[in-house]
C-alpha cells in the first residue's frame, strides 16, 4: 500500500492513537520514512497532544477530571478519538497565536526594524544607483554586494519601487542610531 502526504495527514490522528491497521501503520511509516514534511506534522501534532494531555501548562478546575470521565463514557465508540486530537491540536494553535499577538501588542519595540539592510531611506542620493532583478537594496556600481544583471536607475525611483539603501556602499542615505534603528530629524524633513 502506497499513501501520500494527503492520506498521512488524514490518517495521522488515528496512527497517534493507534487506532490503525498493521498494514496501514506499515505504509505511513514507510511514508514518513521519505517524507519530512509529514514526519514533521506528525511529531508537531503528537507533541501538542502530549503537552495538552499532560496538564502542566494549565490549571483545571474544580471536578473537572469526573466530568470529562462521565461525557467520554456517554461518547459513542469510533472516531472520538481523532476528533479530540484534532480539537487539542486546533486549540493548542490558538492559544499559541493568541500568546504571540499578545506579546507583540505588548512590546511594540520588538516590532521595529533592526537589520541594516531593512532601513529606508532617509535622504534620497542625488546621483544613479544600481539595481539587479533579484535584490531589494539599490548600490553604487562598485558594491561588491551588487551581484547578477543590474542597470542604472534614480534613487527616488528606486525607493519608490521598494527597494532600501545598501548599508555598505549608501551609507550617506541612512541615519541609524548606536541600537542601528533608523531615525528622522528635523533637518530631514526638509529633504525629498
């Protein structure tokens, strides 16, 4: 039997609960054997499931363990299983996205661009700068960071179409604090 990521993914819960044939545990293992990506989905959602279930991270409530035990014997038998794990799983990556919005509202400074070449441009230089297809920062043509086809452009041009002023060669175009965050002046206000 030969599965596919699509079949992996659809049967991994019942193959974390073990709830499969030896047959279809043989052909996901060998599956996961050449397939990284799935082997990847299949330990990411066991390790929720293993984090959820082990109740370390959350506080339950009074007389909660008598009530899951009563509703799980009300369950029919079947898939309940793999729909729990799917639920923990869901649950699991909103409170995930839920902390890192949370963390990011919190600290709005870690939001602020600190990689050199990320700045904009502060002062536009008043002479033609270079730009290659594949890169996002503009250059003097003697960069040695300015690689593969490239061609002549304005500055003004160039910012406008998205591209950042290289750190090494336009430096005169930025204005970086000591913390390397790009600031404006008054005096810059004044350049176009």
């Amino acid at each position: 039997m030969v599965m596919n990521c699509r079949d992996v993914w659809q049967a991994s819960a019942d193959y974390i609960d073990g709830e499969l044939s030896e047959d279809m545990v043989k052909a996901i293992d060998e599956h996961l054997r050449l397939c990284r990506p799935c082997l990847a989905v299949l330990m990411g959602t066991q390790n929720v499931v293993e984090i959820l279930g082990c109740g370390a991270f959350f506080e339950v409530p009074m007389g909660y363990y008598e009530r899951l035990h009563r509703a799980v014997k009300d369950f029919p038998e079947g898939r309940t299983k793999a729909r729990s794990v799917w639920l923990a799983t869901a649950v699991a990556c909103s409170l995930l996205a839920a902390g890192a919005l949370l963390a990011i509202r919190m600290n709005p400074e870690a939001a602020a661009i600190r990689a050199p070449m990320s700045q904009p441009a502060w002062q536009v230089p008043a002479k033609l700068v270079a730009i290659s297809e594949k890169g996002k920062a503009f250059h003097a043509t003697s960069c040695p960071l300015l690689h593969g086809k490239w061609h002549l452009i304005k500055a003004g041009d160039a910012i406008m179409m998205g591209y950042s002023p290289c750190p090494r060669c336009m430096k005169e175009a930025l204005r970086t604090t000591p913390a390397g965050i790009a600031q404006i002046s008054d005096e810059d206000e004044s350049v176009e």
